[in-house]
C-alpha cells in the first residue's frame, strides 16, 4: 500500500508544503531587493510626507502678495508666506555661512552679503507685520 502512494506521489506530500514554502522565501528575497533599490535610487519617492506638504504649502502661496522686493526675497530664501520667522532666520544663517565660504573675491562676498542683510530686513519686517 505504501508503495502505491509514492507511485502516484512521484514527491512526499510534506515536501510540496517546503517547495511552496521555498518558492514563496524566493518572492520575498527579490520583492526585498526591489524595495532597497528603489528606496537607494529614490529617497524622496512619494513616501515622503514632508516633501508633499512642502509642495502643497508652497503651490500658490505668493500670490496674494503685490511687494516686489518681498517676492525677491522671499525667493532668495526659499520661503513663502505661510512659513515662519524661524525658518527665514535659519535659511539666511545657511545663505550667510555659504557666501562666506565660497571661494569668491572679497568685494563680491561683501556685495552679497550686504544685499542678503537687506533681503533679510525686508523678509524680517514682513513677519514682525505678520504677527
């Protein structure tokens, strides 16, 4: 009678459970692969919810303002409206430290950074304005 059984079952039973099993182990070590590759070549894929509301935040939101020289210093440092002063102060400490460490002349570095301090006032007076 045993011999029967296995004459049908060319495989054991169990073993179909381990190939199913095996077969199963194979997915996941290529489905692994595909992840850490992706997550290497694409860190800010659409995971990313920091980077989809900073888009959000940032679509539109200069509209409403008519002032120039606000809009151009806004967009020196990379602002908008709704950010706060925090974020102007820290985004004008990085622009300072850069334009300090660049390899420019030292009469263009001044030019920049005095021109940066006047963006920065005008940036400054619009959110001491804003409240």
């Amino acid at each position: 009678m045993d011999f029967e059984f296995y004459y049908y079952f060319p495989i054991p039973p169990i073993s179909w459970v381990f190939l199913v099993l095996r077969i199963g182990a194979i997915i996941l070590i290529f489905y692994t692969l595909y992840v850490l590759l992706r997550f290497f070549t694409e860190p800010e894929s659409e995971t990313n919810v920091g980077r989809r509301r900073e888009f959000q935040k940032r679509r539109g939101a200069i509209g409403g303002i008519d002032n120039e020289e606000l809009l151009r210093a806004l967009k020196t440092f990379g602002l908008t409206p709704s950010d706060n002063y925090w974020d102007a102060s820290y985004r004008y400490y990085n622009l300072r430290k850069a334009i300090l460490a660049s390899n420019l002349p030292a009469e263009e570095k001044e030019s920049k950074l005095q021109e940066i301090d006047k963006m920065f006032e005008i940036v400054s007076d619009y959110y001491s304005k804003k409240g």
